[in-house]
C-alpha cells in the first residue's frame, strides 16, 4: 500500500532540505546515517529514490488490472515466462481495480521493457472486457547518493539542485512511498499551485472511498492516497492534490452532504485560498 506525506523544500547550506515523515521513514526502514540512491527525471518534476542502488536494467512498471479472476496471476506470468527477475512487487485494491507494481531486471534477457510493455497491453486491448487498464514503465538509473541526516525536526536529505522551472520559493515536494518496490517517488510542487493535503474520515462500508475519490475529482487532480483503518466501523484516508476547479467552500460543501464520509479537512500547501 501506498504511504505518502509532504515535506516543505527550504534552502540549506549545500543545497536544498527535503524532510521526510517518520512514517514514510518507517515504512521502508530508513535511518540517520544511511546512503539513499536517487535520480531525477529529464525534464520532469519528479524524482526517484530507494535504499537500494537500481541500475539502468532494472525497470519500474505500474499496471492498472481491472479486478476480474486471474487478471493478476497473468500479467506476473508474463513476466516469469521471459526469464524476468522480479526483484520486488506489490499490488493493492482500489475500488474494482487492482494496482500493481514491479520491480524487474532485464539484465541478460533477450527482451525489453518495450517489448513486454506491448505484450501486457495486448491481454486486453480496448473492450469492455479489458484487463489492463493503464501501464506506467519506468526505467531507473540511481546514480546519485545521499546520506540521511536527521536533527530536532526529523530525518531528512539535502539534494545540491532543484529540477528545473522550480524556483524555490514555496516549493513543496509530496513523497509517495511504496514499501514493496523499495522506492520513493517525490514530486515537486511548483510555487503557485494549489497544492492540498486532505484528510478524511468516511466509514467503512462498500462503496464510500469510491464516493468521496468521485465527489473529489471533480474539483481535484489527485496526485497520492493512502489509508489507516482505525476503528470495525471507519477508517482515515490521507489525500494530496491539485485544485483545478473551484474554491476550497465549494469542495467542502461538495462533500458535507455525503453520509459516508464523517469528517473532512482540506489544507493549502503553500498558497493562500480566496
């Protein structure tokens, strides 16, 4: 399961500070004092690190599996059926759709990203009855390290440049974890977006994470969700994204109605709501 969280991005001696949450910390054991491998994105906003130094064989795919018998254990099939080496995966339900990762080294193979990228998106094509939804590859290189510091305020990094467009003032980064692919996806938030960070506690019953992400998307480009169940009856659900449309009244409003959700916060992140 995804863990996400957000760090304000300030300037420091050497760089710039990246704070990372104790519970993203926690979730893929990081510590003061040891190296994190990282590496940006060509012409991207985002940037990618992991305690574990990936190189330029290891691949990243991110599928979308509509939840139907069997869709899972065919893609991973896939993959072993080519002699891949699945370093590491993970796959989670949301809603009727399974989200799936892996981890997979190409190395000594006679395939490619590409040409497993083709074959997955053939399982299902465009019908109704498709099995893959999305597919999301991504190559990783870490080349960069960083050692882990940690002061009164908490762990945290410090990386020498910013991507490029960012300027630095009011930037923010939100950090999405995902423990079983030894990995951390970090977007920067440029100055001026509308960043938010939601929390909401809805029940838990069949169909309300669906609602509430529904009544959201409405105003909202959701960028990271993530989950704590708490009590048999709720559970609390941790929402970063984009305002698109609208005001901050209006989408609490959009929501106050709906039975299922209990509570409702929606904080700005480095802008002032009108």
């Amino acid at each position: 399961m995804i863990i996400c969280g957000h760090s304000h991005v300030r300037p420091v001696e050497g760089g710039w500070r990246i704070d990372i949450p104790s519970h993203v910390a926690s979730s893929l054991n990081l510590f003061s004092g040891q190296n994190i491998f990282g590496s940006g994105e060509q012409g991207s906003l985002r940037y990618f690190l992991s305690p574990l130094k990936l190189n330029p064989h290891i691949s990243y795919f991110r599928v979308f599996l509509e939840d139907v018998m069997g869709s899972l254990a065919t893609t991973t099939k896939m993959f072993s059926d080519r002699g891949i080496n699945i370093l590491n995966s993970a796959a989670f339900g949301f809603g009727n759709i399974w989200v799936s990762e892996y981890v997979a080294d190409f190395n000594d193979v006679n395939t490619s990203p590409e040409s497993i990228t083709a074959d997955i998106e053939g399982l299902g094509g465009f019908v109704t009855s498709r099995e893959i939804t999305e597919l999301f590859p991504k190559a990783f290189s870490l080349d960069d390290s960083y050692a882990l510091k940690e002061d009164d305020d908490g762990l945290y990094l410090v990386i020498p440049h910013l991507p490029d467009g960012l300027s630095g003032s009011d930037t923010y980064a939100v950090l999405k974890s995902w423990p079983q692919v030894e990995a951390i996806f970090m977007d920067f938030i440029a100055h001026g977006t509308k960043l938010l960070k939601i929390s909401a506690m809805i029940k838990d019953v069949p169909g309300a994470l669906n609602k509430l992400t529904s009544l959201l998307g409405t105003q909202v480009n959701m960028h990271a969700i993530h989950g704590q169940h708490h009590e048999a009856h709720t559970g609390e659900w941790t929402i970063y994204g984009i305002l698109e449309v609208g005001n901050l009244s209006e989408l609490k409003k959009s929501v106050d109605s709906e039975s299922t959700i209990l509570g409702f916060k929606a904080e700005a992140l480095g802008w002032e709501p009108t």
